[in-house]
C-alpha cells in the first residue's frame, strides 16, 4: 500500500498525464492552420472562429463543471471528461468540411471543460497550504510539456501524413490511458476537505441556491481581480498559441513542423521552468504575507513585458528565440498559481465551483482574441498586433498588485486568513 504522503504527489503525476494530453489534443491543429488554409480555402477570419468555437463552448461550460466538481466524484468527472473528448480527438481526424471543423472544435471544448476544476480541486484536497503551490505548479508543467508535444506532433505528422494523423494518435492515446488510470486513480477520502455527506447535500440544491453560491464568491473582492487578471493573462496567452505557428511560417519562413515546434517548444520550456520556480516562490512568499501567492503572479506579469513586445518586434531568430523563451519563464511564475491564488481566498467546498466559473469567464476573453488578433492583423500586421499586447501584462500585473495591498495585507499569522 502506497503511503498517504506518496500517493498525494502520485495523484499529481496521474492528473499531469492527463493535463498533458488535454494541451496536445487542442494545440496540434493550430500547427496545420497553413495546411487547412490551403485544402479547404479558409481564410484567417474562418480559421480564427475555428479556435474561437473551442474556447467558447469551453467557457460556456466552465462554470457548470466547477459546480459538477463540487457535487460528485471528482475522480469520475475528470476520466468521463477524459474520454469523451479522446473519441472526440479521433473524430476529428474524419472532418472534411469547415462546418465539421468548427463543430467537433466545439464539442471539444465542451468535454474538456470538465478537467480542470474538478482536478484543481483534487490537487487542494491532498495538498494543504504547504504543498499546494508546488503540486499545482507541477501539474500545470503538464500544459506547457502538452502544448509543445501537440505543436509539433501536429506540425511533423501534418509535413508527412496529412493534418488529420496527429488528432488519430493523441485520441487513440488518450482512450488508452483512460482505461489504465480508472484502476489507479482514488477520490480523496474521508479526510478530504468535502466529505460524502456534503457532496448529497449539495447535489439537492436548487437553481437559485446555486446561482446564490456565484454570487457569494463574487462578494469576495480579489475573486473580482484574480478574475480580471486572468482574463487578461489569458487573451495573450491564446493570441501566442492560436497564431504564433502561423506568425513564424509566414514571417522567418520556417517549414510547417519546426514553426510548429519553435512556436511552442521555447516558450514552453520556459515556462516549466518558470511554473516550477513560480511554485516555490510562492509557498515562500505565502508563508510571510496571505497575499503572496499573487505578488508573485504580479512579478511574472511585469517581467513578461519586455520579452512579448520583442517576440513581435524583432527580425533575428536567435532574439526571437530568448523572447520567446523569456516570456515563457515569466508566463510561468504567473501560471503557478492561478488557481492557488483563487483556493487562498474562497471557501473550500466552493474551489471547484470557483475554478469553473473563473475559468469560463478567462476563456471567453482567449476565444475573442483568437478573432480579435486576425481582424486586427489584416489592417496593422501580425508582427505590431504580437508586440503591443505586452501593455495587457503591464496593465493587469498592476491591477493584481494593486488589489494585494488593498484586500490581502497582513502576515499569515492574523486571524484573517482563510488559507487551508
């Protein structure tokens, strides 16, 4: 039998594999954007709306499944949510028409909604205030290893075999460890901060008591701002990974498979290494001030600034290289602990409900930027669009900071902290 204190960083493990084929599955198609543009004569608007129908349906979701999270097993929410968008995946590959594309996109989106707040709370569950900067910031190195691996899966596969081979190998992956993790894989038990009892109780609420929770997390002032700032944060994100592959095969002239690594590989890497030192940094800084879990989001947004703006602006792939790479790092330290941050200020039997509702809202803003970046690149150029939205991290890194000395002032040690 796997001791308690193993096993809780096992589950981490588990829920990264999982994570990882979450950002395989949905990057590799923006890696054969050029292939798709070129077959069925679709335009950079059209290809936009074909990211966007993921992320939203994504979002419009998102706060259904936190709620879902937080009144069944979290275990059996994030292996149905697994498979189903796997056989998704799979389907995927049979599109031959833009309709098919921007349908299966969106049910995509609606299967993998379910992941991430019933696993953010799962993570909560076993790991206490000690751990839980670290064990997220290590799942969420998943995202960046998954992105990287999907980029240029789909990019190398597409060079070769066609655009519809890498959607064939990630979904039958996927399906496969499905299967393997449902034997491996255990709710938290009755230590877990949610007990069974509390899990029937809330799965007998009405509507409006429901509606009601929302609105009691939505009381809580840096809920408001973690919000914001995440919908900020995550507007550049989707910009650089819907677009970047596309930006590096026009501009440098890369072939389809490295513009699909390059556009992910060094921006990613970066940012495991970031998440890991943001994870760190954190339990830290957590540990002498409750705000500090978001002082150091805030200090990898206005770091951020300078390698974005140079991503766009330069004409040398090395500078392209350490910008990229750079950006990464601090796109890292801020990814550590976005839902650490949130589980610092709202009630534990809502985490899920809260991650759900918070990732639906941040979402909605990434499918608007999708379209947003394409309508604008035709009047101003790919190249300007990529350089000015290094004043989105400036802006919101000083909302974030902002909000820290207004509502989370004090040391650990008050009574006031709710962290657990």
């Amino acid at each position: 039998m796997m001791k308690k204190d193993t096993y809780k960083w096992a589950v981490v493990a588990m829920l990264w594999f999982i994570c990882f084929f979450n950002y395989a599955d949905r990057q590799s198609i923006f890696s054969v954007f050029p292939l798709l543009e070129k077959e069925l004569g679709l335009t950079d608007t059209q290809l936009g709306y074909v990211a966007a129908s993921f992320m939203w349906v994504y979002a419009g979701f998102g706060w259904i499944a936190g709620m879902v999270g937080d009144r069944f097993k979290r275990k059996t929410v994030i292996l149905s949510g697994f498979l189903f968008w796997s056989v998704i995946t799979v389907l995927f590959a049979f599109s031959r028409h833009y309709w098919q594309l921007v349908t299966l996109r969106a049910v995509e989106g609606f299967g993998e909604a379910f992941y991430f707040p019933a696993a953010m709370s799962m993570i909560s569950s076993y790991h206490g205030k000690e751990t839980r900067s670290r064990a997220m910031g290590i799942h969420q190195s998943s995202v960046y290893i998954g992105t990287v691996a999907g980029g240029w899966l789909g990019g190398w596969m597409g060079q070769h075999y066609g655009w519809h081979s890498s959607f064939l190998v990630l979904g039958l992956s996927g399906i496969f460890f499905v299967f393997l993790l449902m034997f491996f894989l255990k709710e938290p038990s009755g230590n877990s901060v949610l007990s069974s009892d509390s899990r029937n109780d809330k799965q007998s609420e009405s509507l409006g008591q429901i509606l009601m929770s929302i609105v009691y997390l939505y009381k809580i002032p840096m809920v408001w701002i973690l919000t914001a700032v995440f919908v900020g944060a995550n507007f550049v994100a989707m910009i650089y990974l819907v677009w970047t592959p596309k930006f590096l095969y026009d501009k440098f002239q890369m072939s389809l498979s490295m513009a699909g690594f390059s556009a992910t590989a060094y921006l990613q890497v970066g940012s495991v290494l970031g998440v890991l030192c943001g994870g760190m940094l954190a339990d830290y800084m957590v540990r002498r001030r409750r705000g500090g879990r978001m002082m150091t989001q805030s200090l990898g947004l206005f770091c951020g600034v300078p390698f974005i703006f140079v991503v766009g602006w330069t004409l040398q792939v090395p500078v392209l290289v350490l910008a990229l790479a750079g950006f990464g790092f601090f796109k890292g330290v801020y990814d550590a602990n976005i839902w650490a941050s949130l589980h610092d200020v709202v009630p534990a039997e809502r985490r899920a409900t809260a991650v759900g509702v918070m990732n639906s809202i941040g979402w909605f803003g990434g499918g608007i930027a999708t379209v947003t970046i394409a309508a604008a690149s035709q009047r101003f150029g790919m190249s300007a669009c990529l350089s000015a939205t290094s004043m989105i991290y400036l802006l919101f890194g000083i909302l974030l900071l902002a909000g820290v000395f207004r509502f989370m002032g004090g040391r650990t040690n008050t009574q006031q902290n709710p962290i657990r």
